[in-house]
C-alpha cells in the first residue's frame, strides 16, 4: 500500500477564528497550544492505535492552528474532536501582472550550433544596464522566440538561430530605474541598441494622474496594514513596524523578502513621501504604514495561516484598512472567517481582483466581505514606446482615454477600480515600474485613507461592524463611475 505523506491543515474553532465555550473545541485548541513545535496525540485511537500529528504553528492559544498529519490522523481528530473544523493550507501569489516570457524557444540546425545575436541595452546617457530581461519574440501569439538578461555591458545574446532576425515584437524589462521597452516589426543583429526611457519623477503616471501629489499631511489619523512580500528600508517610507507571520521565520523579519520587491512597491503606493525630482509621493503619505509579511523569504506564495495571522494582528494593531494585494488560489473558510472577523472589529480590507486576463474575480476579492478592485490605466500616462502600451484594451470609459487594463480580472464581485497600468513606486533597489491589480488596489487603499482621514466622526466611532459599514458607506460617497461598466468597475474610482 503506498505511503501518503502528512500534509498541512489548519484547525479552527467551529465557528469564527477563537473558541470561547468547550463546545466550540475551545479545550483542545488550548491543549494544542500547549503543543506547538511537538508531536501530540489525540486522545481516541482508530483501529487500535493513536496516529501523531505535529502542531507548527497557533495564532491563539484558544484559536487557529497549523498542523502536520497524516491523513490517518485527520480521521482520528474528525470523530474524537467535533468542536473543531479542519481545512488544508491553500496558497496566494502575489497579484502583479505577468511579464512577457518565451514558452518555445528557437531550435538550432540538427546537429548544429544555435545562433546567437547579441543585442545593447543602454541607458540615454550611454551608461549600459545591467540585469535587464530582453524578451524577442518571432510568433508573438504563441511565445516563439528567445530572452536572456544583460551583463555588466549591457550585452543580452538571443539564441534566435540566425545573424539578423525579424521579429514581431521585443520587450526590454529592466529591474530598476527605467520604464520597460516595447518594439513591435523590427529587425534586429548584432549592431542593435535598445534604449528604454528612464524613470522621471516630474512625469505623471496613472496614479499620480488621479490622485496628484498630496502634502505629506494626506491620510493623517488612519494606520493602513499592507499584508503582502514585506517592506524594505527606502528613503521615501515610513514604516510603523510590523510582523512577519510566516512559520518557522523571525516575527520581526517583516521586511523585504528578497524577491521582486512587491510589497515594498505597493507600500509606496499608499504612503510614499518622497518629492520630484529624486523621489516619488504616495496616495496618502501621512497614514501610519505598518508592514505583515506572509510570503516566505525568496518565496512566491503565501499561506492561507500566514494570512489568518496577519489579518488577525492587523486588527489587533489598530489598522482601519487593510491592503492585499494577492490572490488566485482556493476559497478557504479560515480566511473568510478572518476578513469577517476584521470587519466585524470596524477594519476593511481591500484586495486585488487578479490578472488573468479578464476570468472571473479571484479569491479572497471574490470573497463578499472584501472589497475587491480591478485595474483600469490611461492613455498617454506612460512614455512613447514603452511596453506599458500592450496593457491597453477596451473597453474604454466616458473618458476615451481611459481603459480597463488587459490582464484584469472582471465580474460582478468587482467593487471598485482603481489605476494599475505602467505605476511608478519603490523597491528596495530604488524604484520601478510594476502593473497589476496589485498596483491598482493600494492605490484605492491610500484613496479610501485619505477619505477617511477627512470624517473623524467615522474615524472616532467603536471599532465593530457599525463602523467598517460606515467607513464603506462614506467611501461609497465619494465614489464615481467612470463609464465602464459594474462587472468590470463595481462602484468606480474612489475620490478623483
């Protein structure tokens, strides 16, 4: 018979997050605590023996769990246990759009040697840029073609099978400091010199289009959680503190966590303080910016625990909103039942609707007591030649400069729009230029605060269910259509 290794669940109480009567397991989730980082056994036996199961992690001592067993074990808990429920450990990446990638590669000759041509990407001033991704595409419909990163010179060779290629389009995506470059129809050799346009700061983007540069004052009074990859140390933020609620990670490890710099990105979104020409302004610079990192270090997704944990100390803390700009796997009743309990403490979450290319809404934004933000962009918010003008599609608002972007995801759970298309923010190398829904939600985030720092008779109000209904109720006023439609807008753009 085959072996089937333990796998991660999460055990919660049989309603809500903690368990305050026995009925609710509320003892065995205390024994459990009791437990964490040790093998426990349960106290009933299936076919006469007593199968482990290991607890890694708790978010209470009367509350949610993550355990490791076998599926012998979760029989055993099933019946000796029913005040408790289990569900298994699901997993959100980050909400960013993708970038261009080839899936076929250029096959060389049979028996021969693939050809390379070895293109220069270089900055105006001539300076070469190192790290960036050349992406060259022969069938662009079904991502034929060759990429490769640039050295030190600046130099990226394309196994492309021949010494001058004509290609139907070719990306330039460089990490930092430059928008990204787009060439469609060209033919390209060795002599080839690829220049993307540099970052400038005195430039307005889709975000600073709609929200301008607010004084540093902006959001004053309201304290946002961004749970997200981590924010790093940068010039143009102000970090409250925060916690990293990975398992088996440093709580206090809540700064970047050595990927693309996400979190970090999304945090200047909201509440970056820098000035033009050396550094870029927030939404709402003045909230109060506190930092859960639940994407584990050089990790791509985030557990569902990880999430519950940070949602759960984020109201604890204080947080008014609460930013994720993450999503696309599995519905899962532990975080239903942690934005429900965020809301019922007077928080709101936001979260990003996903970018595959108009599907339906992903998950937590589906989820009802989340507001879920899709991205839109304008035209002419981003320079001549830059790749941001593939994200460009209809339908277009009453504004026909306005679109909804290509890669957001749409339906009747969407709540709110907000611009994620070619958003110049922070990363912890500097700043760049990122699209997604995950863009667009915490530029609704800092928009909400900047509303809600303005009434501080909804700011003032007990924190439970009457007031995030009111703070919704007051963003819902200053909400306005910008003529795409609810399933791809909800409500619209808050506050431009």
């Amino acid at each position: 018979m085959a072996v089937i290794k333990p796998a991660r669940y999460l055990v919660l109480p049989a309603r809500d997050l903690t368990a305050n009567v026995a009925s609710q397991g509320r003892d065995f989730l205390l024994k459990m605590s009791a437990a964490v980082g040790k093998l426990a056994t349960p106290k009933f036996t299936l076919g006469g023996t007593a199968p482990q199961f290991k607890v890694l992690d708790s978010v209470h001592e009367n509350g949610v769990k993550l355990i490791e067993a076998s599926p012998e074990s979760l029989a055993v808990l099933r019946t000796s246990e029913p005040g408790i429920r289990i569900v298994p450990e699901v997993f959100y990446r980050r909400a960013v759009a993708p970038r261009p990638a080839v899936i076929q590669k250029i096959k060389a000759a049979a028996g021969g040697v693939a050809v390379k041509i070895t293109v220069t990407v270089l900055a105006p001033n001539g300076q070469p840029i190192k790290g960036a991704e050349v992406v060259a595409f022969t069938n662009f419909a079904q991502r034929a073609g060759a990429q490769a990163t640039t050295n030190a010179a600046g130099k990226a060779a394309l196994a492309l099978g021949a010494n001058s290629k004509k290609l139907e389009r070719i990306f330039v995506l460089p990490a930092t400091g430059f928008w990204p470059l787009m060439k469609s129809n060209v033919t390209i050799n060795s002599s080839t010199v690829l220049r993307p346009t540099p970052i400038d700061f005195t430039f307005a983007d889709c975000v600073r289009h709609f929200y301008g540069n607010p004084a540093l004052t902006v959001g004053q009074g309201v304290k946002v959680g961004i749970i997200d990859s981590g924010v790093a140390s940068h010039a143009d933020l102000v970090l409250n503190g925060g916690l990293n609620t990975v398992t088996g990670e440093s709580p206090t490890a809540f700064g970047d966590n050595g990927t693309e710099g996400h979190g970090t990105h999304v945090a200047g979104i909201v509440a970056a303080r820098g000035s033009a020409p050396s550094g870029m302004r927030g939404v709402a610079p003045g909230v109060t910016l506190r930092s859960y990192r639940v994407f584990g270090q050089g990790a791509d997704s985030a557990s569902n625990f990880a999430i519950v944990k940070a949602i759960d100390a984020a109201v604890a803390d204080g947080c008014d909103c609460i930013n994720m700009s993450l999503g696309g796997g599995d519905q899962d009743p532990a975080t239903d039942d942690a934005i429900s309990a965020a809301r019922a403490a007077g928080t709101v979450v936001f979260a990003a609707n996903g970018n595959d290319d108009r599907s339906p809404v992903s998950f937590p934004a589906a989820f009802d007591l989340c507001l879920a933000v899709a991205a839109m962009g304008r035209k002419g918010m981003f320079p001549a030649g830059a790749a941001t003008q593939s994200r460009v599609a209809s339908p277009f608002g009453t504004d026909p400069n306005d679109f909804v972007a290509s890669f957001s995801n749409i339906g009747s759970d969407t709540d709110l729009i907000g611009p994620g298309v070619g958003v110049v923010s922070t990363v912890p190398a500097g700043y760049a230029i990122m699209d997604g829904t995950s863009m667009a939600c915490p530029a609704i985030t800092g928009a909400a605060a900047r509303v809600l720092s303005q009434n501080s008779a909804v700011i003032g109000m007990p924190r439970d269910q009457a007031r995030s209904n009111a703070i919704i109720s007051l963003l819902v006023s200053n909400t306005t259509p910008r003529g795409f439609g609810a399933i791809f807008e909800g409500r619209g753009l808050i506050g431009a």
